[in-house]
C-alpha cells in the first residue's frame, strides 16, 4: 500500500501521517496514525478514533528524538515514555524528524517564555504537599502588603481632603484680606498647606504606583496559575471520559476475542490462539508486557474414560464395580434418559386452550443518560433508588421469577427419574436454566408493590399453576409457589440486596428455593449466584452471573456444587462458563455438569478419579476419567425481532398479556407497567409517580393503625380474633406501599400476606413464606373482596 506523500512540515503546522509502532514481541510492529500537534506527539489505530480514543501520548518538550537507521528513530521522555517508530521510507522517516525537532524547539522555546512570563518567585511542583504549602505562605505574604499598600492609600485619601479643605479655606481667606500687614502672615500659612497638600499628594501617588506596580507584577503569575488550573481541570475531565471510553472499548474487544470457536477447546491451540486473538484485540500501552490474569485453576480434570467403559456401558453396566464410581441406584441408569431426546416435553393429552401472543409493541427509542441518575446514588440500595420507567423493562419482578419455570420439562425429567443423582442432575440443569434470559436483559424490572400477585396457570398446556406475592416491603421479599401434576413443588422466597458501585451494579439475591418430589419425597434446596450489571458509566450494558451454587437433597444427601465462573479479559475458558460436580452423602463423584449458563449444559458420567498433578498454586486436581458428555439442557431460540421486543423470550412475552379472572392484584393491572409496554412513557412515568405517592400515604396510615391498636390491649384482643379470619382481616387492610419507598419512619411493617404465611421448614430448616391456599379456589368463585387495593 502506498503512503499519500506528505507536506514538508512548517514551524507550528499540525503533521499527520501512518507510521509504524513496536508493540511487542508478539505483534512486533503495528500500523498506527500519528499526529503531531502543538508539542505534542499523539497517536490512534486508525484516522476514526482521532475523535475518541487516544492511545498514547509524549510531550516533545522532554523528550529526546534519536534516529536508529535509515527507517527507524525513537522517541523517549526519560524511560517513563518510549515510542520504536518505523517509517515507511527514508525520505518519510526525514520529513518525520524534521517536523519533530521543529515542534520539539517550539515546544521548549513557549515552555521557556511562559516561565519567563512569571516573576522570580520559584517554581513549585502543585502536586507536592510542601510546594503546595510554599505556594500558600507567597499568596499569604503578597495578600499582606496589598492590604497594608491599601491602608496606605486610605490614610492618604484622608490627608488629602484634610489638607485640600484647609488649604481652600486659606485660599477664601487670603482674597478677602483688605490690610496690607496681614498679607505676609497669610501667604505663609498658604504656603505651609500647600507643601503638605503636595506631599501627602506625593505619598498617595508613590503608595499608588507601589500598588499598581505590585499588582501589575503578580497579576501575570496569578493569571498563569489560574488559567493552568483551568488547563488541568479540562485534561481531567477529557482524561476520565477518554479512559471511560477506552475501558469500554478494552472490555468490546476482550469479550470479542474469548469468544473462541470450539476448536479452540484443544489446550495444545488455546494457549497461543487465545493470547493471539487477545492481542489483536487489545489496546498496546507503551512497553505493553503481556501476562495472564490471576484466575483460579480448576477444581478438576476430566479426560475420556477407558474403552472398556465406552463398551461395557451400553450392554452390561451393571457389571461395572463399585469402584468405578457407580453405586446399586444408578448400576441400571440408561445415559440416553438424560440426554436431550425426541421425547416431546409436553404430553400429548394437555391441549393448549388459548393462542398466546407473539409480539409486543417495539420499545421507543428514547434516550436517558442513566449517569446523570446514578452519578448521586453510588453506595444506595438499589430499591430506595427513584428511577423512572426509561430503565426498566414492562414486567414485574414477580413475573422475573415465573420466568423460572421456562425449562419446566427439566423438573417433569426429574420426577420421572428412579435415581437421586440422576435427579440430581435434572435440578442442577435447571438451576442454570434460570439464568438463560438474563444474558440480554439489562432493563430493570418493575419493583413490585405490597400485596402485588401474579399468577401463571399453564395446567392445561404444561401442567403447572404459578402464583408470585410481594410479601414485604422493607426489606422487599417476594414469595413464589408452583406445582405440577407431574409430580413435583418449587417454592421460594427471594429478598433482592444491590449495591451500585459507581462502574457497575450488584445483585445479591437472598433467600432460598425449594423443590419438592412427590413420588420419591426428596426434598432439593439451593441458593442463587450475584448478578452484575456492567458498564453503568458508559459503553454498552451487559450482564454477568458469578459465585457458587449448592444444590444439596436433604433426604440422601446427594450434593452438587455448581461454579458459575466470573467474566475475566484474559481467562481462556468459554464465557459465563459453568462447571459442577454430583456427589453422594459420602463425597463419592457420580457426575460432571459443564456449560454456560446462556446456551446448553451437558453432563458425563464419571467411571474412575484418582488425583492428578498439582495445579498452578500448589492445590492438587482430581482427574475425572468420564464417558461422553450428553446434552441435558439447551436454551430456546429467541423469537423474531426480540432485539426491539426488550430481548424477551417467547414465555415472557406472554407474561403481562392480559387475562380475564386474574386477581385485581395481579400484575398485569398494573396501570404503569401496561403504559410502558404500550409505549407510553412519560404517562408511565406520571402513573408511576402517584402510585409512589399513595404508597407513601398507605403506609403512613398502616402504622397509625398499628400504633393506635398496640395502645389499647382490649382493641388488640379485638383485632386479634378478627385475624383468626384471613378475608376479613385482608379486606380491611389499606393500600399497600411500594417496596421503592423508603422506610421513613422506622416502624416494622404490619402487612400480612395473603396468600402466604411465614413457616419454619423442618427438612431444610429454613423460614420462608409458604403458599397456605385459597387462591385457585377464589379464582373458580370469583371472589376477590379480600384483596387489598394495591393499584
């Protein structure tokens, strides 16, 4: 490719052109544009990032220019800056140099003249505590004899009109004398005043000439300082945006790079083709030295099993020895049940009743800058946070966590299984099934308000009835209750802490889920992993799950411990990758469980471990010897056009379309969330903003009523035997308040829940809210007087 020649550069002219920079050894020389400008010498991958991204920067003022050969010279500061440059020609490499050492002298020639523009007071480093101490003391000392130059010129002034008034009446006097005898008398004394008129004249000018003169001196320092702060706070600001975006930038590319093709899995290639494919993508820094991220080795190994596995498995694996890694339970378990098989995960006899909707109104394209919002709210609950519907998504988080139950065929498997570690396994896909549509969702659900239900009756297509209640508000909880004719419960009680930490938001979700087996009464229990939010600042959002999940049935005490790995920029793993391991009450390895939350799980049955080498940092691997992974589960395709559709999937499309006979509570109802989804933003926002407002005026109102009630024992008896009756104690029940209010007050929240009571679970030993009935049954009659006005 042929260089545009250039023009020979001038003194003060801006020199552009591509020259050749040394990266690294990998790498070697890259092409680079450079642009030479006002001193300095900047430069950026490619002429469109001059308006963004600046990947490096010397000043020539200090620098010093050297030539190597006939096409390479090089630039350095000193050793804390060093630019190995080669041009595309000799000539070119001349034009180069030449522009160089001409900026270079202007450079030093403004430095030289804006030092000289000073006065003879020291230079002093700003950034050094006792320059900066220094610098305090001379202003102090200047302030000083400007006040004292100024109480000079006061005193002056008044001499001066003393003097003057005197001397005019002198002047009066010495017109209206008629004797010649007391002429001399009064020329004198005329004279007398004139002189000390002209003197203390003569001391104001001179103590105003002091004044002019040392304010003339220290008005050029003052204005050189002042006008480099303002330099410096502008490159501050222009700094913390262009690192902002170059972080952005940095974090695009990376997460471009480690999205590996599935040759890549080799760990002869994954080595060099990951470095080099990170390279490639990186932004060099000057001397830029590659090393691999600290990240944590393996738990494991697993290699492929023996043939004789492979052979015995299929006819006789039941002959296989204990030893091996199978037990009686599972000496008969077919590995095909597990795998993904024609078997259609909806039974022919369940007809679908209704045609449920495809599609929602696309979401507008209204821009919101989310920093100006969050820049106030760094260190906050995120639920005590007021946001408006621009960030949110037309779903509540009561209808998030119905989303559960998407792979629902997942537990239908499991109940269906004859052994728990097969079991074990189906609980396991589905806990990471539960994460599959979060990897787009960057939209914050609505939070919903007190007393809030939501109900997701799918009996006659799949099986299972669904019901969500808000059941607290401070903190905010949610309690969820779905069974199956199919054979199993899921329940759980999910309270939602986060942080926002300024470039990113965490969710900690707290609280436990339940899942329950009829025909085998295990009883599964499990926690949920933090979700991060990335790029809250600027750049693209985008979301990450990351911790440790323990899935433990506490009727065999068969475990499995899931690892869902944290995104790192140089990790040669597959993004959002996932690993787990199934174990028996005594700690035996029955499977392995590997893939990534957002796209399938497969799972090996393991024949052999024994203990390997030890890993990076002295910790020993166990070495899994398995048969062939299976797939056990697979995320469903999005629908057609879900990118403007909120990245719903096809179940969550249906989740707020609106239903007849649903409780008045019911989300779908709600008017703010049904404003938004119709593309009604600033209404939403208004109706959002009176539902805030009645909240807050509810609850204020629930407390008097429990203060009142607690000072009068005999109205307390009272209210006690009417809470004997849960329909009549609802039905008097005022409006809940919105988890997104604060607790001002501080009182604890009266609010009993509907639909749920508080237990203590003997199997798990946890306390959760409980689905005690009645809901399904008010649906039939259609009897919903007990229902608090939420909306």
């Amino acid at each position: 490719m042929s260089e545009p020649k250039s023009p020979t550069p001038t003194p003060g002219d801006t020199y552009k052109g591509w020259l050749f920079k040394w990266t690294n050894y990998i790498k070697g020389y890259q092409r680079r544009w450079f642009v030479l400008s006002n001193g300095l010498l900047s430069y950026y991958r490619t002429q469109a990032e001059m308006g963004h991204t600046c990947r490096g920067t010397i000043n020539l003022a200090t620098a010093n220019i050297a030539v190597e050969d006939s096409c390479n010279f090089v630039i350095s500061n000193g050793g804390a800056q060093t630019y190995h440059l080669k041009a595309s020609s000799e000539v070119e490499r001349q034009r180069w140099i030449t522009a160089l050492e001409l900026a270079k002298a202007k450079a030093v020639q403004m430095q030289a003249e804006s030092d000289d523009s000073g006065d003879d007071f020291p230079a002093v480093s700003p950034n050094s505590g006792q320059g900066g101490d220094c610098r305090n003391t001379e202003i102090q000392s200047t302030l000083r004899t400007l006040n004292s130059k100024v109480e000079d010129l006061a005193t002056c002034n008044d001499l001066i009109v003393k003097h003057g008034s005197a001397l005019q009446r002198s002047l009066s006097e010495l017109e209206g004398l008629r004797v010649a005898v007391d002429m001399g008398e009064k020329v004198k004394q005329v004279t007398e005043r004139a002189t000390l008129f002209r003197i203390t004249s003569n001391a104001m000018i001179n103590a105003c000439r002091d004044f002019l003169s040392m304010a003339q001196s220290h008005s050029k320092r003052w204005q050189k300082a002042l006008q480099t702060e303002r330099e410096q706070r502008i490159r501050l600001e222009e700094t913390l945006e262009q690192l902002a975006k170059q972080h952005n930038h940095l974090e695009r590319a990376f997460r471009g790079a480690t999205v590996l093709p599935p040759s890549f899995s080799n760990p002869a290639l994954g080595n060099k083709g990951g470095v080099s494919g990170k390279a490639d993508a990186s932004d060099e820094d000057d001397d830029n030295e590659f090393f691999d991220a600290m990240e944590e080795p393996a738990e494991f190994i697993t290699v492929p099993a023996d043939p004789k596995y492979h052979r015995r498995s299929g006819s006789n694996i039941s002959g296989i020895s204990s030893e091996t890694g199978t037990d009686d339970q599972s000496v008969n378990f077919d590995e095909l049940s597990l795998a993904s098989n024609p078997e259609s995960p909806q039974p022919l006899e369940l007809e679908p009743v209704r045609q449920r909707r495809t599609r929602i109104p696309d979401k507008p394209n209204y821009y919101l800058n989310l920093w100006s919002i969050m820049k106030n709210c760094i260190g906050k609950e995120l639920s005590k946070i007021p946001m408006p519907v621009n960030f949110n998504e037309p779903l509540s988080m009561l209808q998030r966590l119905s989303e559960d139950l998407e792979y629902y065929e997942l537990l239908d498997k499991a109940a269906k299984s004859h052994s728990s570690l097969e079991q074990m396994c189906y609980v396991a896909a589905f806990t990471v099934s539960s994460y599959s549509t979060t990897v787009h969702r960057t939209g914050k659900p609505f939070n919903p308000l007190l007393g809030e239900t939501f109900e997701l009756d799918r009996h006659r297509e799949c099986g299972y009835r669904s019901l969500c209640e808000q059941v607290s508000h401070h903190p905010p909880a949610a309690a969820h209750y779905a069974f199956s004719e199919k054979g199993w419960t899921l329940r759980q009680e999910i309270t939602l802490a986060s942080k926002f930490r300024g470039k990113y938001l965490s969710i900690m979700p707290l609280g436990s889920i339940q899942c329950i087996f009829e025909k085998s009464n295990n009883h599964y229990s499990w926690k949920k992993v933090t979700t991060t939010v990335h790029n809250i600042i600027v750049g693209k959002l985008w979301i990450d799950q990351s911790g440790e999940i323990d899935v433990v049935n506490h009727k065999t005490g068969d475990r499995c411990h899931l690892k869902f790995a944290p995104y790192s920029y140089f990790s040669r793993d597959v993004p959002r990758k996932v690993t787990g391991v199934v174990t028996d009450k005594d700690g035996k390895a029955h499977y392995v469980l590997s893939g990534t939350w957002d796209e399938k799980m497969e799972f090996s049955k393991i024949m052999q471990s024994s203990k390997g080498e030890n890993g990076t940092e002295g910790k020993q691997r166990t070495v899994y010897q398995t048969l062939k992974a299976k797939e056990i589960w697979r995320k469903n395709p999005l629908p057609e056009g879900a990118e403007n559709m909120y990245y719903f999937s096809s179940l969550a499309l249906t989740l707020n379309e609106p239903e007849e006979g649903v409780a008045p509570t019911d989300s779908r109802r709600r008017p703010d969330q049904r404003l938004m989804e119709e593309g009604h933003w600033d209404e939403a926002n208004a109706e959002k903003q009176r539902l805030e407002e009645k909240q807050r005026s509810t609850r204020r109102e629930r407390e008097r009523e429990a203060v009142k009630a607690a000072s009068s024992p005999e109205e307390a008896v009272t209210e006690a035997s009417i809470n004997d009756s849960p329909l009549k104690t609802d039905a008097k029940e005022p409006a809940p308040a919105s988890s997104e209010i604060s607790d001002e007050s501080g009182h604890p929240d009266t609010y009993q829940a509907l639909w749920f009571e508080k237990m203590d679970d003997p199997v798990s030993g946890e306390t959760l809210h409980i689905y005690k009935g009645g809901y399904w049954e008010a649906k039939e009659q259609g009897n919903w007087d007990m229902c608090p006005d939420v909306f």
